[in-house]
C-alpha cells in the first residue's frame, strides 16, 4: 500500500532518507513548474524548488498535519518564490525593465496546434498576450491565479498557502481576472 | 435590473462552486437580473479557462540531475547545520562555562608556588642527569682547576676510555 505524503512527511522528520527521496519524487515537477510560474526564469525556479525540499527536510518535524501536505509544502514554496521576487524586484528593472527571461518564448511553450493552423496561430497570439498580461499582475494576485489555475487548489486552500484570509484571496483572484479582461479587451 | 449590490468577489468562487448553498442562490439571482455581470462572470470562466488549456511548459529538468544536485546542496547544508548547533544558546553556554573552569584552573595552578617549584626541580633533575659521565669522572675533576682545564674536562673520556658504558 502506498504511503501518503503526511505519512512520508512524519518520516522525514525522523530523517527517513527514503521517505524524503520519495516525497521528492513526488514532488519535483510540480515545485519546478509552479516556481517557473511565479519565476519564469528556469534556473532560479530549479533552485528555489530544490531550496523547498531542502526547507522540508529542516521542518518536516514541525508539519503538524493540520493542513495537507501539498498545502503546507506549497506555502514554503510559494513563500521562498515570492521573497526573491521582491527581494530581486530592483535587479529585473534595471537588467529587463520589460521582459522576464522567458517572456518572448511564450507562444512557443505554448501546446502544440491542433487543427486549423491559421486559427491555432490567432489562438497562440491571444494566450501569448494572455499569459504575458498574467506576468504583469502583482505577486499575490499572480501566486493566488496560478495556485488556482495551475494546481487547482480551491481559494481557502490558496489562503493557507498565502498566509492570508479566504475573503482576500477572492479580493487577488478578482483584481487578476479583471486585469486581464481589461489587457484582452472585455471590458 | 438587479436590486442585490454586485457579488465581485464572489463571481469566481461562485464559478468554481465553492459558495455555500444560500451565498451560491443569492449570486445566481444577481446574474439573471444584471446584464453586467453576468457579462463579466461569462469573461473570467473564458479566461480561466484558456488559461488552463495554455498553460506554458517550462524548460525541461533531467530529474536525477536535479535530484543529484539537491542531494549535494542538503549535504552541504547539513555540515552548516552541524556548525550551527554551537551557536545556539544551550551548547553556547555550556561552552562558555567549560572555558570559564578551564581559565580559572589554570590561573590557579599558576598562581600556586609549588607546581612551579616542582617543575624547575625536575627540570634541574634532567640537566643534572644529563652530566651523569661528568659527575662519574669526579675524582679527576675535584684536581683540576676548572676554569684553566676546560679542554681536559671535555674530553675525560678519552682519559677514561676503559670506563666507558
């Protein structure tokens, strides 16, 4: 029988390598993905998301298992991710005041056109702007829009992992969206 | 034209049916009276949704790579650590009180006399026992006069070699 990741947490804490390499595993695409999310710089996004599990070995002891694993691992991550923008926020300025590393490549990250090559294009353009737009949010409303789109999380588990109350994640979530209405045009 | 005042923040927790029974009716009754935001709740689901349809790849990771080099970083981390635990306030103190009976120990043993007597009588004991063939020679030496016969006295064995070892 599988173990669950609470169980492999209380194992880390009483550092159980093999539960921690598991929960490594695990883990390891959605921390890189999400933190290139926040990030959109590959190799900061590597090393912030290995930062986390090494802050997950360090406090495993102190997941008290109140929350959900995925939860309390995402608020050392979204927490570490956040910090660094703020803390490099004055270096992306001067470096690239209007483009992240990988803004330009968007569209090509994109999924694959399907059918109609013309109207996939048009499509690709729109969710290029689309995604450049999310870029351009806050950090919160950022962080608040990808736990929801990217992991699904539902908004009082997004306020868990921002440290904040259900009523402001809201507040986040529809600023963003009402931002990006605005960049694509619907309002 | 609705009467209820706008639930904005309400419209996407109410797209993702996360609002309890009464909140989820009250939204519904709004959006079937206001043309505005029924518009602006059609516009966020699209959105979120080409957002969760587009979601952009990052580069990829070779995986043992990435697992390789944290394994490496937490190791590292962990010497860190080991460093770390002195200077936290329990082995701190400790520290600092075994230094403190070490210091008073030693500024004790310097101030008392005899310890230090003992070491020079010792130490005089090793240099006199370093001349054992000199002393063994005394009857010559008590006949000489030292200062005057200095190359006589350095080599007695010579004089004596049948007493040698």
């Amino acid at each position: 029988m599988e173990l669950s990741d609470e169980a492999l947490c209380e194992r880390v804490a009483s550092r159980d390598e093999a539960a921690f390499n598991l929960l490594v595993e695990r883990y390891q695409q959605r921390a890189y993905r999400l933190a290139w999310s926040i990030l959109r710089d590959a190799e900061e996004a590597r090393d912030l998301s290995q930062e986390a599990f090494i802050r997950l070995y360090q406090a495993a002891g102190s997941f008290g298992g109140r929350a959900r694993f995925s939860t309390w691992f995402y608020r050392i991550l979204v927490n570490l991710c956040l910090d660094h923008r703020r803390k490099h926020r004055w270096w992306r300025r001067v470096v690239a005041p209007e483009h992240s590393e990988d803004e330009g490549s968007v569209l090509e990250r994109l999924p694959a056109p399907a059918e109609d090559p013309l109207e996939e294009l048009g499509r690709g353009r729109v969710m290029s702007r689309l995604w450049a737009a999310v870029d351009g949010l806050s950090h919160q409303q950022r962080a608040a829009l990808l736990l929801q789109v990217r992991e699904g999380l539902p908004t009082a588990e997004i306020a868990l992992v921002l440290k904040c109350s259900e009523a402001t994640v809201r507040v986040h979530l529809h600023r963003a969206l009402t931002a990006l209405r605005k960049i694509l045009g619907g309002a | 034209m609705a009467t209820t005042p706008h639930p904005d923040t309400l419209l996407i927790a109410y797209l993702r049916g996360e609002l309890a029974e009464s909140d989820r009716r009250s939204v519904a009754d709004h959006l079937a009276a206001c043309s505005e935001c029924a518009r602006a709740a059609e516009d966020f689901q699209r959105i979120l949704s080409d957002l969760g349809s587009s979601l952009p790849e990052p580069p990829r990771v070779h995986w043992g790579a990435y697992r390789a080099e944290l394994r490496e970083k937490l190791e590292a981390r962990r010497r860190a650590w080991g460093w770390q635990w002195l200077r936290r306030p329990v082995p701190l103190a400790l520290s600092a009180a075994a230094a403190g009976v070490f210091l008073i120990l030693g500024v004790q043993s310097w101030i008392s006399g005899p310890h230090v007597n003992g070491d020079l009588a010792s130490l005089e004991e090793t240099v006199v026992a370093s001349r054992l063939d000199l002393l063994r020679q005394y009857a010559v030496i008590e006949r000489l006069d030292l200062w005057e016969d200095l190359d006589v006295v350095r080599r007695l064995d010579e004089l004596y070699p049948s007493r040698k070892g």
